[in-house]
C-alpha cells in the first residue's frame, strides 16, 4: 500500500470527490499508473480556485484508490485520465501551517512551498497519518 499527495485547487478537488474520481497532474496519466486499488490519497489546495483564487494552504479532502483500472474521460476539448476513489466524506479541511513541522514531507524545509508544487507526490505512511488524524478520517489511518 503506498499513500499519494496530490496538488490541486479546492474547486477541482470538490468536483472529484463529487464524481468519486482521483484526477493528478491536469488529468495526465503516468500518475494515475503508480496507483493501486487501497492506496490512500489525500490533496493539498494551495487555492480555492486557479489562477486567482483566494489563498487556502489547507488539506482539503481525503480517501482511498477504488478497484478499477485508470480511464481517460471525455469533456468536449480536454481528456483527462482518472480513476475511482472513494473519500471520507465526514474529513474536514484542515490547514498546512501547524503541521510544517510535525510533517516529514516538510519539516525543517523553508521552501515548503516548492515541495508542494508537484502535482503529485508519494508520501510517508506516516505523514499521511498525522493528516488522516487531523482531518478526521480516522477509518483512513495505516
């Protein structure tokens, strides 16, 4: 079992819990791949929205690869590839600032920030913990 981080504007995120999908990268594939039915993933919203929404900083959702092989979705001019996920639907946002340094991913590293400008990440067991705790998803903690 592996645990991913995914960097992806709130908006885009509630919309994928919405639809019960995990979506990476602007819906690239190669990502997607690395995952596996029960790994865990929880996204990161630097912003509500893209490009000039509101300052967030928070963890924003939280959940599970579901069974199922990754598809590529057709939305008119964009396809993005996806895969089911299934999310905690009573976790709640929490910020990123009390858990710079309690979290391995970030802890003692200034530039945070540039760590959690990739799209998508694999992250400690036990990093993804703290968050599952924090949020309230404690049926998510490995």
């Amino acid at each position: 079992m592996r645990y991913w981080l995914g960097v992806v504007q709130r908006s885009h995120v509630l919309r994928g819990v919405s639809l019960g999908i995990a979506q990476t990268n602007h819906g690239e594939r190669a990502g997607l791949l690395r995952m596996q039915p029960g790994d865990g993933i929880v996204y990161y919203s630097p912003k509500a929205t893209y490009p000039d929404g509101a300052a967030l900083r928070e963890f924003t959702a939280i959940g599970r690869i579901a069974e199922g092989e990754p598809w590529q979705a057709d939305e008119g001019d964009r396809h993005p590839w996806r895969r089911r996920a299934e999310y905690d639907e009573s976790a709640h946002a929490v910020p990123i600032a009390p858990l710079l340094e309690v979290l391995e991913l970030t802890r003692g590293n200034r530039n945070w920030g540039l760590v959690m400008r990739r799209g998508q990440r694999e992250m400690t067991p036990g990093d993804f913990a703290v968050i599952a705790t924090e949020m309230g998803a404690g049926s998510l903690i490995p």
